[in-house]
C-alpha cells in the first residue's frame, strides 16, 4: 500500500490488515514500527478544520517513533501562490515521506497521487469534501466490530445530513463490503440520491427499529447550499432517549453539536463508545501508517 486514498481501493484482505495490526497496538507499546525499526516523517496539511483527525495522525505517527510536521498553510508558500503539488514535492525533497491531507476538493489526492514527485512520497486521505474519509470508515469498522463482531447482517443505521458527510460515504462502502444492512435516515433534503442501492426510511423511529448501531452525522453547515429547518428537523430526527433502541450502539464521528443530532441527555448517559472512536482511531491510523512505512522503504 503506497498510498491511503478511498476505500474503494483496497481489497477486503487489506482492510483486515489493518484492523489486525491495529488490535495488536491496542494492546502494546510499539519501540518503532512492527515491520521495520526505521526513522521516518509525516507532514499533516489540513485545508480544513479539524480536532480528532489531526490530533489522532499526530498521535498516532509519535507512538511510532515517526517524526511530524504541521504545516500551517495561511504562514506558508501557498499564500505566496505555490499550488499543493509543488509544495508537496519540495516537501518530499526536504526529506517528508507520507503526506496526510485534508482538502475541500473531492478527487484532489487521487489527482496529486498520479503526479510525480522527485522522491518516493505516499498521501494518506484525511477527509476530502464530502466524498470519503477513508480513516474515519476503518476505525468505525474497528469499532463496531470490537462491540458486535461479525458485521454480516448487522443492522447499522446512519441519521443525518447523508449527502454532506464524507464519513457517510466511506462507512456505506466499507461496512456494506462486511454484509451490514445499512439503512439511512434524513429528510428528503439531506438524502444523496447517488446511493441508490442504500435502503432509506425517513422515518426515524422505523428506522432505529432492532437497529444495532446507530451513528448519527453532523450538519454540515459549511457545505449547505440552502438554510434547513433547524427546528423541524431537530424535532423529527433527533436521536435521542426516546427512539434509540436500549441495546444498540451509538455513534458519532464527531464534534457532535449537541441538542441537535443526538440530545445531551442521550449523550451524557450513552455517549461512551463516541468517545471509544477517537481512541481506536490511533491504533488504526498507527496500522495504516505502519503498513504505507513498509512501502516506502522497501
Ligand atoms: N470529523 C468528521 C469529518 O471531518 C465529521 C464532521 O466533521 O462532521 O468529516
């Protein structure tokens, strides 16, 4: 694996690759990588905000032993007018071997992945526009799979703002690979009608019947191309006490805005496996980063 950039491009054996190696780092303290003892360095570029996903890749390359570098694009060349690739290149030449990248742009690593860069680099997908966040989809497979094990029929229902959420995207594709039944659930205004072998319901308490995991999804405001009706949809698709099933999961990629996708009563009382997810995504982003090492220095 060269490069992290949808799931779409890796085979199911390489997936459970990486929830395998990730169990092991649950479990032990690494002295280096598992495959290799190598020095090695990580620049994390983010266009866009974020706390978990740049907090965990950072943790997650310190744990390994790896050297990391933020770079800040507001005090750096780009606002010079240098463009992302020959900022890249120029950063694989200072000596950086993975990128992890966050844009606004979907398609935008796929198109720097095919350029050529003048040393061996490898992009690693930290959420793009609201197409995939390959990451968030392993370490919510990771997740789920700690709690329910196998996935095939597992009833797994996605509430919210579907057609915005590149994590929607990512855990349809993988999840569905592993035989969950995904159902999603959102007013006609959030439903993304390119899904269209994914099972809608608009109505949420149909919905979270006998579901297993319920993982609810941010609005997300800075995609809107129209204002919603906040309160009517808080009212109508909420999760909270009272239609969330007693034994199922209940997750969230987070930040979660609360009282508006899940209430703080439900938050506060079955909030723990939300809190799970950022933890299990270090050992995951560990395993991803350790298996591209590989790569790179073979
Ligand atoms: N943190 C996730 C993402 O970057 C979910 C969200 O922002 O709502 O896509």
């Amino acid at each position: 694996m060269n490069h992290l950039i949808d799931i779409k491009n890796l085979k199911n054996e390489e997936i459970l690759e990486i929830i395998e190696l990730a169990k092991y780092y649950e479990k032990h303290v690494p002295e280096g990588t598992q495959r290799k003892k190598q020095k090695g360095s990580v620049v994390l570029l983010f266009f866009e905000n974020s706390t978990r996903t740049r907090f965990s890749f950072e943790m997650a390359s310190r744990k390994l032993g790896l050297d990391v570098f933020n770079f800040e694009a507001q005090n750096s060349s780009i606002s010079k007018g240098e463009g992302v690739f020959d900022t890249l290149n120029n950063l694989n030449a200072i000596g950086c071997d993975i990128a992890i990248i966050r844009h606004t742009k979907e398609g935008f690593i796929e198109e720097l992945a095919r350029k050529h860069y003048a040393y061996e680099l490898s992009l690693v997908n930290a959420g793009e526009g609201k197409s995939s966040h390959p990451t968030q989809a392993l370490l919510d497979f990771y997740t789920l799979t700690k709690h329910l094990g196998s996935l095939d029929g597992k009833k797994i229902v996605i509430v919210g703002d579907i057609t915005h959420s590149r994590v929607a995207k990512s855990n349809i594709e993988l999840l569905s690979r592993f035989g969950a039944k995904i159902v999603c659930c959102s007013p006609d205004y959030f439903k993304d009608s390119t899904l269209k072998h994914i099972k809608y319901e608009f109505d949420i308490n149909t919905a979270l019947k006998d579901a297993d995991a319920v993982m609810g999804l941010r609005i997300q405001k800075e995609r809107l191309e129209n204002q919603i009706p906040l309160a009517n949809y808080i009212k109508d698709y909420q999760i909270n006490e009272k239609n969330m099933p007693k034994n199922a999961i209940l997750m969230h990629p987070g930040p979660v805005n609360r009282d508006v996708e899940i209430s703080s009563a439900l938050l506060d009382t079955k909030g723990d496996v939300i809190i799970e997810q950022p933890r299990n995504g270090v050992f995951v982003r560990m395993a991803v980063l350790d298996i591209i090492f590989e790569g790179v220095q073979r």
